[in-house]
C-alpha cells in the first residue's frame, strides 16, 4: 500500500473511541491490502452534552487519496452539524447536499443512529447503507428495517427509524463490504447474525463484549471468503453507569502506592489507552505527592488527602486531589519543582485552587478506548466468479463479480451498447454474484442519465444491492 495513502488514513480515521458513563464502543477496520480497494471507509462516535451518543459508519465509493478526501470532507460536515443538536437527519441532508455538489462524493452510502443509553431510545437512518444489526443477550440477532434513503447526492429528505435497545442489547454497524464478499449475499447476511448472536451467548472472555465481538465479525466473516474492499464493524453496547472513584487517605508518602492501584484499576475498567492511562497516573501520584509534603506543616496521624475521580458524559474524566492545608511554596532546587509543570504537559487542564478550608487540584483529561486499524491482511483465498459481459444489441447480460476493476469495465461497456447514452439498454443482472459498491455506483449514474432498465431475479445478489440504494428493476 502508497505509505503516503497509509499516513492519510491515519491521520482522518479515529484512532480511539470516547469512553462515556453508560455506553461501551469498540470498533475495527479491516483495511484493504491494495490501493484499489482501500480509502472509502469512515466511521465515528460522537458523544453529546446531554449523555446522548451518535454513531455512524459510511462508504465513499472509490479508492485511494480521492476517497480518502472524500471521506474526510463528509465526515467533517456531518460531525460539525451533528454536534448542534444530535439532529442526525439534519446532518445527513446537509451532507447529501454537499455530495450533490461533489461528483465523487455521489453514491456514498451512510448509517447513522442517536442513542440515549438512559432510556435506550434509538432513532437512525440508512441513507443506501446496510441497516443496523440488533443483539440480545440470549443471542437473537435481527436487521432493523431500511428507513428508505438513497445514497447520498440524491437532493433528498430523510426519514428516522425508531427503536429501543434494552440493557446488555448490542447495536452493530458496519460498512458493506462486510456482506458484499464473494459468494451469496443472502448467505453473507445470514452469517452476519449467527457469528454476532454466538458471541452474546459464548463464554465470558477478557475481552468486553463490543470488543469480542468486533473481532469475531471480522475474523470468522472473512476467512473463508477473503475480502477485497475496507471492511468496518462498529459496536455499542448500553452498560451500568461507570462507578466513580473515591479514595481518602493518611497523608503520608506510603500512600502514593496505594492511590496509584487504586486510580489504575479504576482507569482499567473504563478501558482507556495506555498513553492517557499513563498521563493521569503521573499526574496523580504528583499531586498526591505534593500534598503529603507541602500542604502541612506540621504533620498529623489526622492529616488526610482525598482523591475523587468521575468520567463526564462526553468522555471527558476529571480527577480531584484535595487537602484541609495549604501547599508550601518548595525551595528552590534545580532538580526538582519540575512536577506541576508535567502534571499540566501530561493533561488537557489542570487547575489548583487554595481556600481557608485547604487546597484542591483538578486534572480534566479526555480520554479514548483503542480502535484496532488492521492493513496488509491477506485477502483469503481465490474465488470463482470472474467477470462476464455479454452484449447482444441493446441487450447486456453481466455475470460473476462485478468490483472496483469490474465496475469500469461495465461502465465502458454501457457507452458503447447505448452509443453514448443515446439509446436505452436492458442490463440483466441476475447472474452477478457480487455486485460492489463501485458497480452500484455505475448503474445509479446510468439510471439518473436515464440509459439503463436493469433486470435481477429475486434472491439474486443483485436484487439485494439495488433495493438497498432504491434503484428500480424488474425481476
């Protein structure tokens, strides 16, 4: 893969996921080997003040930097918009006027959802995309149904599904590559549900359940049938409200060990990233530090510090150090005086503030839980299927997988049976065994220009992708 397409996904993909009080996130994306597949991908979590979190996974067609742009561009519009108010049908009509403006943006497909992990109510819309999957915990898994959008660049109104997630349900989002593999799709989606219900109701691991079953998505989905295209899972789970953390304790050196167990096993259950693991770690332990040997004078078995640590509804955790003294001024020494200064470095706000009653320090930091970003993977094994295109006047009968490759060849071969756009052609799609994301784009732009009527018997891998984007055909 281009290092410099490499270092472009980097930089505009989530590295991590909020950490919010009554939801666990987990995410993966299974990035194409080839420049040809990879680039289109995009995914995000975004809480909101009021406890609120909207999710959302979208498919750019196309590959390489100018997806990855794409990509970058429609995330950007749709994360600004949807921060206002958590209006996600506000969000998509603005991006779907933007793509409308954007020829590559056309045909991008989006699912976003609003969650209250309060009450479990779920509002989402499938814009093209492939509806959300719902888990229970005893294991039944089920397609929400389609809310009716289109790919995005239609100039359209959306509507907003409605469901209600209960306690320990999982809301799984993915981008279609995950069931556009080779092979039947209706077989592809059947899977889809066995290998996620089979994770609620397998044994308990180390791993949470959004993590698990990620993984397991991907790994089992993928290794028979291979993949040719970015592949993202996206999890969400309603969860307890996070327990805050309390500790009071002698203000002495010894307890400095003793809060740095305490404060990591806290940040262990909230399953944030080593580097902000480390980050709040130091910088508690230095306030605890300080307190013990500045805020009093004259040291007392009664002397105390208090530690108090709560994570916010948008991810943000704020760790408390107080005291019932008054921080001395330390003396002067080059090799020391240095700690505030790495407690500030270290977090995103640090505030110290001194009363009659003592002293307290405030951290606030916003923290992550990792997102495994996976290149470079093999494709699986090879598949029969290979491309077939038959023209007979104004008839075309494609056959075998229709990819990125695939789908420029069909594009080409349009032109020339409709001479330009200038006639209708009858384009039967009812032996395609896969039918990618490219290959819908080529039929929608042919359907707008009004120079295709398409044919997909039912059950077909076909009929599947053009009612998901709403394009009309007769079976």
């Amino acid at each position: 893969m281009d290092p410099a397409l490499v270092a472009l996904q980097d930089a505009m993909l989530p590295q991590g996921l909020p950490v919010l009080p009554r939801v666990e996130l987990a995410a993966r994306c299974l990035l194409a080997a080839s420049d040809a597949g990879s680039g289109g991908d995009w995914f995000d979590a975004i809480p909101l003040p009021d406890g609120r979190v909207v999710v959302v996974v979208g498919d750019v067609v196309g590959h390489g930097v100018e997806a990855s742009v794409v990509m970058a561009e429609l995330k950007a519009v749709f994360d600004e918009r949807v921060r206002e108010d958590g209006d996600i049908v506000a969000a998509l009509e603005l991006i779907d006027r933007r793509a409308g403006r954007l020829a590559d943006a056309r045909t991008t497909t989006v699912c976003a959802c609003v969650l209250d992990p309060q009450t479990g109510e779920l509002g989402y819309c499938t814009a093209g995309h492939p509806p959300p999957v719902v888990v229970t915990p005893d294991g039944r898994a089920s397609y929400l149904p389609l809310s009716g959008g289109r790919p995005l660049g239609a100039e359209q109104s959306f509507s907003r599904g409605q469901h209600v997630l209960g306690e320990g349900d999982v809301l799984l989002l993915y981008s279609d590559g995950l069931v556009e593999r080779p092979g039947s799709p209706a077989q592809n989606t059947v899977d889809l549900l066995r290998v996620a219900g089979q994770v609620l109701t397998g044994p308990a691991t180390e791993e949470t359940t959004v993590d698990r079953i990620c993984r397991e998505v991907l790994d089992v989905l993928t290794r028979v049938t291979g993949y040719s295209d970015d592949i993202t899972v996206l999890a969400v789970q309603r969860a307890a409200a996070v327990v805050p953390l309390r500790l009071v304790l002698p203000a002495v050196t010894g307890s400095v060990p003793t809060v740095r167990a305490g404060l990591s096993d806290w940040l262990a259950h909230l399953r944030i990233g080593p580097v902000d693991e480390m980050a709040l770690l130091h910088a508690v332990s230095e306030l605890v530090a300080n307190a013990v040997e500045h805020a009093y004078p004259v040291p007392r078995a009664t002397d105390l510090v208090r530690i108090a640590g709560d994570l916010g509804p948008t991810g943000e955790v704020r760790l408390e150090v107080a005291d019932d003294g008054r921080w001395r001024v330390p003396v002067e020494d080059v090799d020391r005086g240095r700690g505030l200064a790495m407690v500030r470095a270290y977090t995103d706000d640090f505030r110290v503030g001194q009363s009659a009653s003592g002293t307290r320090a405030v951290v606030r930091h916003q923290v992550a839980h990792p997102v495994a970003l996976l290149r470079g993977v093999s494709t699986g094994p090879v598949v029969d299927g290979e491309l077939g295109l038959s023209v007979d006047g104004q008839d075309v009968l494609v056959t075998g997988i229709v990819d990125r490759a695939g789908a420029v060849l069909l594009r080409r071969t349009l032109d020339r049976a409709s001479r330009g756009g200038t006639r209708l052609v009858s384009v039967d799609l009812s032996e395609v065994d896969l039918l990618s994301s490219a290959g819908v784009r080529v039929l929608v732009d042919a359907s707008v220009d009004g120079e295709v009527r398409l044919v997909a018997a039912a059950g077909s891998a076909a009929q599947r992708a053009l009612d998901l984007v709403h394009l009309p055909y007769r079976s």
